[in-house]
C-alpha cells in the first residue's frame, strides 16, 4: 500500500526527497573533508617540519643550551631572519625570509627545485635557492645572481616547495635558503635583528618522543628555547584545522535543518490531504498501526533515498574545499573517500526525515473512521502530551548531534538554543504579520487584491513555513555578506599623508640621520622615527623571573617570563590608545622613580596593577621600575603599538634600533625609496603595507568565499524548500481557482490573486531575512570587531528582489492549469 500510493504521489514525494539531498551532501562534504585533513596531518607530520623534532631558539643560544643541543647531536642546523635582498640584473629589490641551512635537510619529505638537482647541489655550489615566485615576478633565472646583505651568490635554482614552509608564509615574505656558512658574511644578523636559531633531529625507533619532550621542556624554557616534536605539531595543526572544520560542519548542518523545516511542512500538508483516505481505510478493518505504518514508510523510504544521493553528490563535491584551502594547508592534501561519512549521511537522511515527519505521521494514528462524515477543519488531533515528546525527541537529536559536531557540551547547546530563537523570531514575524492583516483587513482594497491577502491565514496557508525557509536562507547569506565587509573594511589603507604604507626597520643608531636624510630627498614624509630597546622581565612584584618560572602554582602568563619585550619611550599617548588607569607620566627627571606604562593584555598577565614594581633588564643593566598607568591599545591600526612605554629620560643612552615609517603615494616611490635604502644599509628590513594588505585581502576572498559556498547550501536548500512549499500549496489552491472561475472570475483575475499572495510572502520573508541579518552584523560590528558597521548593497539589490520574484515565478506556475484548461476538466484532473 506504501509502494502503490507513492507511486500516486511520485512528484510530490520527490520534493520531499529534494529538501533534505543538498543538506546531507553539505554535511558528507564537510565530514570527508575533515577526515582527509586529519589522516593527512596524522601521516605526513614528520613531513611537515622535516625531522622527529626541533629544538629553537630566538636568540644565538646560551651555553647551558647549546650543551643540550649538541649532547642530541642534530643532523642539521638553520638560522632564518626576514631581511630585503637585491637582484644585481635589474635593481629590483624585496623582504624576504633568508634561511641560512647546514646539514642534511629534511630527513623527511624533500625540497623540490627547478632544476631538481639544484636541491642536492646548492650547498656544494655555494648558490641560493629562490623562491620560484618571487623569481617570476623579477624575471630571473638559475645562473643569475642574489645580493644577500655583504654577499653576492648565484642562483642554483627556483624553490618550489620545502618542509616548513606554507603558501602564506612565503607570500608574505619568500623563503631564500643559502648555505650557513654565509651568514656571518651577509652582516645581517645585527642588534635587534629578529632572528631564529633551529635544529634539527632524527630519532631512532625506540626514542620515545614524549619523555624526551617531557624531560627537556623545562630545561630548556629556563635557557629561553623550546622543544618541538613532529607529534607535539600534529596536534597543534589539528586543533588549528579541527575549528575550521568545526565551523562549516555546523553551516551543513544548518543547511540540513533548512531542508528538515521543508520536510515538516511538506508532510503536514500531504497527510492532511490523506486523512479522509485514512478514515475509509479504517471503515474497512485496517489497524492505526497499519495506516500509521504505510506513511512511515514512505518518508522513512524518502529519507534513505535522499541520504544516499545526498552522500553521492557530497562525495563528488569535497575536492572543492581542498581546492580552495590549498594556500592555507602547509603540505599537499590527498583525497580519500571512507564509508563513515557516507553511513553518516544516510543515518541522517533517514533519521531526520523520520523525526521531522514525525509530527504530522502522528495524526494518522489517531483520526477517526468517523471523520470520513464529519466535516470539521482540524478534524482529530494528537494529545499535546504526545506533540510535546516528538518535539523533546526532536530537541534532544539536535543537541546530540551538534555535540559529536562541537565536541562542547556547552556551545552545542547554546547552538540549539540560538538556532530555536532564529526559527521561533522568523515564525513570530509571520504569525504576527497574520494577525495584523486580520485585524487591520484593507476592505477597500480591489477584490483581487483582498482574495490574495486572504489567503495568507485561510486554511492550509503556507505564511509561516515559507516566511521562515526564505527568511533563514536570506538571513544567513546577507550576515555572511555583511561580515566579510566588516573584515575588509579593516584592511583598508586609506592614501593619506597620516597613514603610513612603508615601514624601514631595524634602523642602527648611526643609520638614523642618513636613513631620515634618503627618505626626505626622495620627496617623501617621515611620519615616525621610533626607538626600540629591547629588555626582558628581571622581577615582577620582588619575585626573579626564574622563581616565578619554576612555580607550577603560578598564575602569572608563562609567555612573558620568556619574552624578549621591544619597548619605546615617548612623551605622550597615541592615538591608538587610551588611558584606563592610572597616571601617564611624560618624562623622568633624574633621581626620579620610573614610572611606565603597560598595555591592558599585559596588566590581566603578568597580575600586575597601578604601583606595582616591576625590574627590567635591559642588556645586562637593571632598571627599576613602577607600574604608573594602564592603556587599552586597540591593536588593529596600521602603527606601531607597544606593551610596554617608557617615559622620557630614561632609555635615551641604551642599546637601541629605530623604525621609521613614511607614505608613498605610487609604486614608482615605493620601488625607488626601496631600492636605495638597500644599496646603501642591506641590514635594513622594509615592508611594503599595499603588498602585506593585498595578501590579506586575498587571503580574506578565498575564507569568505568558502563561508559564502557553505551559505549556498542554506540558500539553495531554502530555495527547494520554498520551491516544494509552494508547489505543494498548488493543491489547495487550485479548487479555490476552479471555484472563482466557475462563478465568472476571469483568468486575469485569477493570475492576480496568485501573484499578490506569493509576492506578499516573498517580499516579507526575504525582508525579514535581511533585517535580521542587519541587526546580527550590526551587534557583530560593534560587539566583537568595535568596527562602524556600513552594509553591502548587495542583499538589498540582489537577494530581496531575486527571491521576491523567485517565489512569484514558482507560485504563478502553480495555477496554469487551471488557466489553461476548463473547469471540469481540472477537477476531473485532480480527482
């Protein structure tokens, strides 16, 4: 009987069907895509740092140290720093990451080059790999050479890839690896350069890499190193991915909940058309388990079929994500297909089809024989004893889900709790535009006009459930749009002579005054001239740095009792900051207590209030101070912000660098500024903002873009939704239709009641839509970014009348049968 009236109903079940397909294959998608990452960082994790493990330093390591160091015996041996680097053929000049290397490297994975050779030989050579990039954008080629601070090499070859190294990374500053032995040479590594000292181990088999982390960890952390296992990276990049993955599982599931709310309404519409059938069944002998059974499996067939296809086209649709996230992945990510997914989605086809289907299958159980002579519009209803255990089992499914999703008891629930106040907010919007159209009725509208508005809250209507599938698809498109405007906008570089777009660092003393000399004669502004002394934390509160390390008890932060702080001295505050407590002091006479000024984070880290004492040293001098106030520094300007300030009088004669930033307003300037300042102090680092930023918004195109293909489910599906919604309401509507045409109605007539009433609920859902989605950005804006919110014009051009239309063109196709054939004959169609 289930087989023979579904066959009846084919096309209808089929909408059904198509509501829950692109769900699941968001979801499968999504599910395969993590796995592939996860097995991919579990087997490639010596590939991704090249060795078993890696022990670094900031700075050129102490003797305790290097006694460690050496007792391991690494097999090889790097110490990279970004500098600029020239190219003698054509002047061109860039900020590079040049990583000096010694030994065998990598033990795991290799370093591709072009030629291949150039990977084995540059060491021999005495060349230079570059980055083949950057060699593209230079038009160089192997044979010509690389001017490296002091040091001319030839090009061995392109570097393509090697372990460590991530498509970002290299963007920002391109990898150049020379051979060790030239560092000294090159004159870089000057004071306050930044730099990083690694070596590299292989293990034997029996090593057993957590005691060994364990063992050293502690040593090491005093000596101011640390230990890196290939097992210690897996996690961290686990956990880094493990979010992203977390994230878009939830807008699949999201998408799937769309299509859920479709199939809810869907089957309510459909039993209810079947009850009078249901009722004569009855008459004849047939059991409530009977009757109730053939519908169930139906939907339960339903559910499976559309879980299977789903998992299909989630299975061809996951090389996308790797696809798009490949700058993103530090190794190259192969494609698997496992069967847990794919179970996973037909598990979910056809256990939310059942639960969501539950509800209305349920009348089924309890309507009458008698209700074959009764005519009364609600006919039987289950007990609400009944309705409100479904709806406990629905809740309870979602909860349980979300949480295998999260992995967090807490943020899964609050998921449920705000995915119910979305759909209970869009429901609200519709049930009240009802009764406003009740009780303020336009009864001297057009007859065409109040028939469609009628049929709004008549019997059967489809106001709530289309209001809430278009306003959901809408709201989460149009917050996806508005969010990734908020994120650009603060990437932005406005061109004025007060925003800086060069910035030269590492600018020695006795380099200030020619270095501020070349920036003037090349007619460009110095907007700042910055000292940098760098210090460590000597004692917080009377207590050493190395006592409070060694406390496991300690609630002080351990990052800044290993942190080699880069402070300033000036007279007042910038414009990036604002004073919360305390008193800013601008100078300091001698004899005088020194009062600072630290930044907020600090203050919550290091427990540190106005009037407490903290000592610095400073090169092997200590300096006493005391806390005198506390700043808020809104860490997101483009400028220089500092933890830590000290007044004037104070720092003056210590070692110190300079950072000068200035503003070029074309590329000419830039690349000429650029090119001199390299020729003349190759220690000099310089970073170009409008390159940096152009990254940024690059990389920001391809995450939104990712966000914006997960929104595509939810909208799409919204779309099917609506799309089965309103072909499904054809049934109701098209006896109505004959009717109105029997007793004279025109086909105009008719063609306008229709169109009033799908564009009424278009136009309201998709507008509901987006002011929710304006006031979620707005909070988003002001809350979490602390950014002013101006919203894209793009859901108000495109998706408020797009769907507005998309809703009228579907409705109006619903009644061309009763346009275009008589009466009688419809009816006896539908019959």
């Amino acid at each position: 009987m289930a087989w023979r009236d579904a066959k009846a109903s084919k096309i209808r079940l089929l909408l059904f069907m198509s509501s829950i397909i692109l769900g699941i294959a968001a979801v499968v998608t999504i599910q395969l895509f993590s796995n592939n990452l996860k097995d991919n960082i579990k087997s490639q994790s010596k590939t991704l740092i090249g060795a078993d493990y890696i022990i670094d330093s900031k700075q050129l390591p102490t003797e305790r140290a290097q006694a460690i160091i050496d007792s391991l015996k690494p097999g090889a041996k790097e110490v990279n720093f970004v500098s600029m680097i020239a190219f003698p053929k054509n002047g061109g000049t860039k900020l590079v990451k040049v990583q000096g290397l010694d030994g065998n490297f990598p033990f795991y994975g290799k370093i591709n080059t072009e030629p291949v050779s150039a990977a084995s030989s540059y060491q021999a050579l005495g060349g230079a790999l570059v980055d083949a990039t950057l060699m593209l954008q230079f038009n160089i080629i192997p044979g010509d050479s690389i001017k490296v601070g002091e040091v001319t090499l030839p090009i061995a070859g392109a570097l393509k890839s090697m372990p460590g190294n991530s498509a970002i990374s290299s963007s920002v500053a391109p990898p150049v690896v020379i051979p060790y032995r030239f560092i000294d040479a090159t004159e870089l590594l000057q004071f306050g350069s930044r730099k990083e000292y690694q070596y590299y181990y292989k293990a034997s088999d029996t090593l057993n890499l957590i005691r060994l982390e364990e063992k050293l960890e502690t040593a090491l952390d005093i000596e101011n190193a640390d230990l890196d296992t290939h097992t210690s990276t897996t996690r961290r990049l686990g956990r880094r991915y493990d979010n992203v993955c977390k994230f878009l599982n939830l807008a699949a599931f999201i998408a799937l909940l769309l299509g859920c709310i479709g199939i809810a309404s869907s089957v309510h519409i459909y039993i209810k058309e079947k009850l009078n059938p249901i009722a004569i069944l009855k008459c004849m002998g047939a059991s409530r388990r009977q009757s109730f059974l053939i519908f169930l499996i139906q939907i339960a067939g339903i559910g499976i079929v559309g879980g299977i296809i789903g998992s299909l086209i989630g299975v061809m649709l996951q090389t996308v994500f790797p696809y798009l996230l490949k700058d993103f992945l530090p190794f190259t990510l192969e494609i698997s297909i496992s069967a847990l997914p794919i179970l996973i989605g037909i598990f979910l086809g056809l256990s939310m089809s059942v639960l969501f289907a539950l509800l209305p299958l349920l009348r089924t159980w309890y309507v009458s024989p008698l209700d074959v002579l009764r005519v009364d519009e609600k006919g039987s209803q289950e007990p609400r004893k009944v309705r409100l255990m479904v709806f406990g089992v629905i809740l309870v499914f979602l909860f349980l889900f979300s949480l295998w999703l999260i992995k967090d008891a807490l943020y899964a629930l609050a998921f449920v709790v705000a995915t119910l106040l979305t759909f209970a907010m869009l429901a609200s919007v519709a049930i009240g535009f009802i009764k406003i159209i009740k009780r303020f009725f336009p009864k001297h509208w057009s007859f065409t006009a109040r028939q469609s508005l009628l049929n709004l809250f008549r019997p059967n209507n489809q106001t709530v459930v289309l209001v809430v599938a278009i306003g959901l698809g809408t709201f989460l498109i149009s917050t996806l749009y508005f969010t990734k405007d908020i994120l650009l906008a603060k990437t932005e570089i406005g061109q004025t002579e007060q925003n800086a777009n060069i910035i030269i660092l590492d600018v020695q003393r006795d380099q200030r005054d020619d270095v501020a000399r070349t920036i003037t004669t090349n007619n460009l502004p110095v907007l700042n001239n910055i000292p940098l002394v760098t210090m460590r934390m000597q004692s917080l509160n009377g207590r050493l740095v190395n006592e409070i390390r060694q406390d496991s008890t300690r609630q002080i932060r351990g990052w800044l009792l290993n942190h080699e702080f880069r402070t300033t001295y000036r007279d007042s505050l910038s414009d990036s900051e604002e004073l919360m407590a305390g008193k800013w002091y601008s100078n300091v006479k001698q004899g005088e207590p020194v009062m600072i000024s630290i930044s907020e984070n600090l203050a919550m880290d290091a427990k540190l209030n106005v009037g407490d004492p903290v000592v610095f040293n400073v090169q092997g001098v200590l300096i006493e101070t005391t806390v005198g106030s506390i700043r808020k520094v809104d860490w997101s300007q483009i400028q220089l912000n500092f933890s830590i300030v000290f007044p004037t009088g104070v720092l003056e004669q210590a070692p110190q660098f300079n950072v000068f930033s200035t503003m070029a307003p074309t590329e000419a300037s830039s690349a000429a500024l650029q090119q001199e300042l390299v020729a003349k102090y190759p220690n000099v680092s310089i970073i170009d903002l409008r390159q940096i930023f152009s990254l940024v918004d690059d990389i920001l195109e391809k995450v939104s873009w990712v966000i914006n293909f997960m929104a595509f489910f939810s909208i799409f599906t919204g779309i099917i939704v609506l799309i089965g919604s309103v072909r499904t309401s054809k049934y109701q509507r098209i006896k109505e239709s004959v009717l109105l045409r029997t007793l004279g109605a025109k086909n105009k007539h008719i063609l306008q009641i229709s169109a009033f009433e799908y564009l009424f609920l278009g136009l309201l859902g998709s507008l509901v839509g987006l002011v929710l989605a304006l006031v979620s950005s707005l909070c988003l804006a002001l809350f979490v970014f602390k950014e002013p919110f101006i919203p894209s014009g793009i859901p108000f051009m495109v998706f408020l009348p797009g769907i507005t239309l998309l809703v009228l063109a579907i409705g109006l196709s619903n009644i061309q049968t009763v346009l275009k054939s008589s009466p009688l004959e419809v009816l006896r169609k539908e019959s």
